[in-house]
C-alpha cells in the first residue's frame, strides 16, 4: 500500500501544484483555460492517436469488460437518481448529480496515470472505458437535460448529441487512431516521433490544469458534494468489481484497470456540462474538489487492492 501511495503521489502533487498555482494567482483563470484547450485538443489527443493507432479493435474491445463496466457504472447511475428523485429534485438537476455519481477524470487523470501504475497492457481496457464514458453517459446526460427542457425527443435533441461527439477531439483522435491501426501498417517513424513528444505533455499538462482548475472552485452544498463523492469513490469501483469479478467474469487485469478506473474523482467535464446548461454547477464543483482531494488515499487503496500490493 505505501509503495502503490508512492507512486500516485507525484501524480497527485502534480496537481497540488496546478492548485497553489491558481489560488495564489500565480495562474490565472484565462490561463488556465488555455493550458486546458492546449492538453485537451493537442496533447491528450495525440497521445490518444498513437495509442489507438498503434493497437487493434480486438485489444481494446471486450464485451465482458463493456458489460461490467456499464453495469456498475448504470447501477450508480440510478441510485443518484434514484436519491434525487426522492429528493425531490428535478430531472435536469438528477442528470447532472447522477453524472457527477458515476464518471471519473479517465482522460485527464487516467489515461496517463493508469497507463504508467497499471503498464502499457492497460491502455485498451482503458480507451474501452473512456470511449463508454463519453458516447453513452456523455449523451445520455444531453438528452435528459435537453429532452426535459424541450418536453419530448427532438431531432434537435439527437443532433446535438451528434454534433458533440464529432466535434470532441478525444473521439476523434481515437477513431482516427483506430482508422490507421486497421491499415495494417505501422505510424511512420517521423509521425510516431512527433506524437510521442507531443503526448508526452498531456501527463503534466493534464494534472497542472486539473490543480489549477480546482483553485476557482468553492465547497457549496458540501453535504450534497459528500455524498456524490461518495458514490464515485466507494460505490462505482464496489459494483464494477462485483459486476467485473461475478456478474461477467473478466480476465482479472482487466477487471483491475476498470475497477481502478472506476475509482477516479469527479470528471471535470461534468462541471463544464452543468455550467453550459445553468444546472447546479456549485454542488459538481464541490464534488470534483473533495472527491480529487479524497482520492488522494482511495485510489492508492483501490490500485494497491487489484494489484496485490
């Protein structure tokens, strides 16, 4: 368990200092947002590219993965909603809480931390995770919030689901990866090279922006924000490793890596989300905030537990 809490925490202290960075003004909002724009369309989506690229469909594609995965993550899904209902609340604000509950900084934070902890063997399980997360939860949330607003399913509706994934560069850079990996050929030497340096700031860029990007937010309707924290740190990676180990038995280092996964904080796209659309962008604030402090310990206890260590 030390040796595992070593290892994440210059991860971690990457964003700590992203974090002193912002608070102290050192790093401006603006700044921020353009460090952002930078990982976000270049950086990450590079190192997405040549990974997918140089991987195939059958090393990321599992369909017993898939199926433990969206069951567990599915079954936080509802509980949020479920709790919101009860509470009371409406269907846009149930979206956003549920999404809060249930999706994880995989690309900022997992995609480069995973691959280093868990090995190379991890990133296909890892895109697998990334892509569910952003085609079906990351429309599914579009829909409710737009759906309930319009009162009924519009073409409008599912063109702006459309128009989101194909303009999201973390798709794009995957699908254009796998495109190339279904040649048959190898990335040429000179474009495998440029990738890989300019990948190789997505880790650092990543974690500094994520730090920074927590030093604008406030710990609002902190009651609410525990809960919803608690949900994604305890009880996603608790079904994924139910679903993964029981209900649809996968090869156990692929289930870690999706029960890792499942254990990260508060996706920072869910707070561009609910700020886009005016729906409860304090309590998903306060929720990326505590859920990535928290996650300090969590993640360490989780990736010490599926690796043995």
């Amino acid at each position: 368990m030390v040796e595992i809490f070593l290892k994440t925490l210059p991860f971690f202290a990457l964003i700590g200092l992203g974090y002193g960075a912002g608070r102290v003004k050192f790093f401006s909002p603006e700044a921020t947002a353009y460090l952002t724009k930078f990982v976000f369309y270049f950086a990450l989506s590079a190192m997405l590219f040549r990974f997918s690229a140089n991987l195939s469909l059958a090393e990321i594609y599992d369909s017993r993965l898939a199926a433990a995965y969206l069951w567990g993550t599915g079954l936080v899904y509802a509980i949020a909603s479920a709790v919101g209902y009860l509470r009371g609340l409406d269907v846009q604000t149930t979206a956003v809480e549920a999404q809060t509950a249930s999706i994880g900084n995989t690309g900022f934070l997992g995609v480069p931390m995973l691959a280093v902890l868990l090995g190379q063997d991890a990133v296909g399980p890892i895109i697998l995770i990334l892509s569910i997360d952003l085609i079906v939860f990351s429309s599914l949330i579009v829909i409710l919030i737009t759906g309930s607003r319009d009162g009924r399913m519009s073409l409008r509706v599912l063109r702006t689901v459309g128009l989101g994934l194909l303009k999201n560069p973390m798709i794009v850079s995957m699908v254009l990866g796998l495109g190339w990996s279904a040649t048959g050929l190898p990335l040429p030497a000179v474009v495998n090279d440029f990738m890989t340096t300019l990948g190789a700031a997505a880790t650092p860029g990543a974690l500094f922006a994520i730090g920074a990007s927590l030093a604008t937010k406030s710990a609002e309707r902190v009651s609410i924000a525990v809960w919803l924290s608690f949900c994604k740190l305890v009880l996603h990676p608790a079904f994924v490793a139910i679903a993964a180990i029981f209900l649809f038995p996968v090869d156990p280092y692929k289930a870690g890596v999706a029960i890792s996964a499942a254990a990260l904080p508060v996706a920072g796209n869910v707070f561009i989300l609910a700020q886009h659309y005016g729906v409860a962008p304090h309590r998903v604030s306060a929720a990326i905030l505590i859920s990535t402090a928290a996650s300090i310990l969590t993640v360490s206890l989780v990736i010490a537990w599926v690796t043995g260590a």
